[in-house]
C-alpha cells in the first residue's frame, strides 16, 4: 500500500524530519515559492497535515486537502486551527499535552526571576565594565514571598503554581471555574481584574479562545498597578499589547516578560527601547527533551491514525 501523504506547514528537527519521511509521502508546502501551485498540485491527495502551534491549519488549507482525515500539531496551542472547519468535516486533531508542562513552567519561573531581580540588564552591567566603572547593580525587587497570580490554572498554571509556591509565594488563580484539583489554599478569583487586584507576578498561561483575546488589557494592568509584573506564556492574542507598552511606557506596572508576540517573529520596535522587559522568542517548549517527545507524539498521533488504533492526545 501507498504511503499516506503528509503537508507539512514548518520545519522540524533532523530527528523528526527523518522518521517523518520514512512513514510517510512529505509534502513540505514552508519550502513551495508558490504555495497555491503547490497546493494545486498536492492537496488533493494529502490525508494528514504535520503542523506547529504557531502555524495550525486555517479553513482555507483545510479546503484545499478535500482527502484531508487528520491534523497533528507539534504543540499544545491548537488557536491556530480552524477547529470548526476541522470539525464539520469529521477531520480529527490532535496536539502535543503534558510533554511541554515542565519545560513551559521552567521558563515561565526562570523569566519571572529574571525579570523581578533584573538579571538581563545586570548581565550587561557585567559584560559592559560598568561592574568595575561604577559599582553594584541598582537594587531590584525580591520574587519570593511575594503574590502569585495565574491566569488559567491548566496542566502549564499548575505547574507554574507549584513552582511559585516553593518560593512561598501565596497562590491565586482565575479561569472559567474553580478547579476541583487545585491544591488546598490556593484561592479562586472569578475575574482578570480581580486576580490582577491580589496579585504582583500575574502569569498568563491560559489556551487562547475567541472569548479570551486581551483579556489581559489595559484595566487589568491598572490592576496590577506600578509594583506589579506580568508573564506571558500564553499566547499574545490573549494580551492588548498597545495597553501594555502604554502602561510599561508609563511606568503603570513594574515590568513585563513575554514569550510571545504580536506578529511573530517581528516584534513591535517600542518593546526594544523599554529596559522592564524580557523578551524571549517564543521557545518556552524549546528543550531537546520536550521537542523529542513532542516529535514522537506528533508521529506516534499520525501512526496511530493510519493504522487504524486510537489517538494518543486528540483535541476534544
Ligand atoms: C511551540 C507552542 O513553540 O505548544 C505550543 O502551543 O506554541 C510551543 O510549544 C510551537 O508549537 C512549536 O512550533
């Protein structure tokens, strides 16, 4: 039997791309000068598209693939694709869950600190004399001890909460509802404003939805006030990115760190002038660990389709 033919939306590790090919026709349409004529020539036979987070699949794509059965995206985020357009076709999808949980909250915590004792521009101070011209490094703000918030308490929240909560901070969270297995303690607010109200470090680590885009927007930062910091690992349509340049610009709140970009990977030119941010290219996942596993799963999702066994991690 023929092997099933793949579209490919972005590259992947070597690691991957080799397995990927021996199991499968590849159609890689990131390399086609011209994506429709290439689409023209491939769509019609393609049953799988291997995709990434940031990539998905829109309802156009999907269109194009009339065979299309199954759409695998090597990463947890599936915003990117047009689940309805997925869903009135019977075309399953599935992600990349709880391979990526630890390594997202590392890097959620490790920007966190970063960010609170101001390690990128010490770093600087470091590297530029200024350690030996002028003295120690201005004093910065301590993280322990201080007021967690996390904007969705999913499998990355919990474990940026249980992260936080070694560093005693006090725990609270906001989502659609109260979890049923939130540890003891941890409290519930209903709101992005009333969290933001209790909170010095709010982290944003909520699956982005149409009813979430910027929920996190300028009264949420005025919430968080002049002392507060933001986080976001999360996706950048869940965050007004004008109101908070305004309120980082303004000195509203004490700083930010973020992962992700309107516009990726071009970033909005004011985020460079301001010195209360770290910027990170979107690589919270970005470990050879978790990009293996999340590889595998990728694949392992796609085998399991074709021969007929059941999904490993389909999107409900
Ligand atoms: C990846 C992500 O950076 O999991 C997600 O939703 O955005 C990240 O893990 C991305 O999917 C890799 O392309």
């Amino acid at each position: 039997m023929s092997r099933p033919q793949i579209l490919q939306m972005g590259p992947y590790p070597a690691w991957d791309q080799e397995p990927l090919e021996q199991m499968f026709t590849m159609h890689r349409l990131f390399e086609a000068t011209d994506r429709a004529a290439f689409l023209a020539q491939h769509g019609a036979q393609v049953r799988g598209i291997a995709t990434r987070g940031e990539l998905g699949a829109d309802a156009a794509l999907i269109a194009a693939c009339p065979q299309l059965e199954v759409i695998s995206v090597y990463g947890v985020g599936t915003d990117a694709v047009d689940l309805a357009a997925a869903r009135a076709r019977g075309i399953r999808v599935t992600n990349t869950p709880d391979v990526l949980t630890e390594d997202v909250a590392d890097l959620g915590v490790g920007m966190a600190l970063a960010l609170s004792r101001g390690m990128i521009g010490a770093e600087a101070w470091v590297r530029d004399g200024s350690w030996a011209a002028k003295g120690g490094y201005p004093l910065q703000r301590r993280l322990s001890g201080r007021r967690a918030g996390i904007l969705g308490l999913g499998r990355i929240g919990m474990a940026v909460g249980q992260r936080l909560a070694a560093f005693g901070m006090p725990i609270a969270y906001s989502g659609r509802a109260p979890k049923a297995d939130a540890p003891q303690g941890w409290t519930f607010l209903p709101d992005a404003v009333s969290l933001a109200q209790q909170s010095d470090l709010l982290v944003m680590a909520l699956s982005a939805t149409p009813e979430t885009r910027h929920i996190v927007d300028a009264r949420v930062l005025e919430a968080l006030g002049a002392d507060g910091m933001l986080v976001n690992i999360s996706r950048a349509a869940n965050l007004d990115e004008e109101a908070l340049l305004d309120a980082l610009e303004g000195g509203r709140i004490a700083g930010a760190a973020l992962d992700v970009f309107e516009g990726e990977p071009a970033l909005n030119p004011r985020f460079l002038a301001l010195r209360n941010v770290v910027l990170q290219p979107h690589h919270a996942s970005g470990t050879i660990e978790t990009r293996r596993a999340m590889g595998q799963l990728l694949r392992d999702n796609l085998a399991a389709h074709f021969a007929g066994r059941p999904l490993l991690s389909e999107v409900a």
